[in-house]
C-alpha cells in the first residue's frame, strides 16, 4: 500500500491527508492482524487432525 499516494494531487488538507494515512495504516495492520489469526487456526486445526489421526492409528 503507497500513502504517498494519498497527497498526490489531492485537494485534502494536509491535516486530513495525515489522518487518511493513519487509517490506511491501520487497516493494512488489521489485515495482517486477520491473516495471522486464519493462518494460526489453521495450524491449530492441522495439529488436532494430526493428533486425532494418529491416535486413531493406534
């Protein structure tokens, strides 16, 4: 994601621009945020399954 993008051309304020940057940021974190969490409950399922499928080996 490019803010500098943000002021290029923009007839925003540089006050507004600044908070537009802000909210770009933290929606680029929350999404970073949101992918941890899928990739981690998906490791936590796998090693269920795997538990659950060597046990059942047994």
């Amino acid at each position: 994601m490019d803010i500098s993008l943000v002021s290029g051309g923009s007839a925003m304020t540089p006050e507004v621009q600044a908070q537009y940057g802000v909210k770009l940021i933290q929606m680029a974190r929350a999404s970073e945020e949101a992918a941890a969490s899928v990739i981690l409950d998906a490791v936590e399922i796998s090693k269920e399954a795997m538990d659950k499928f060597l046990a059942e080996r047994e």
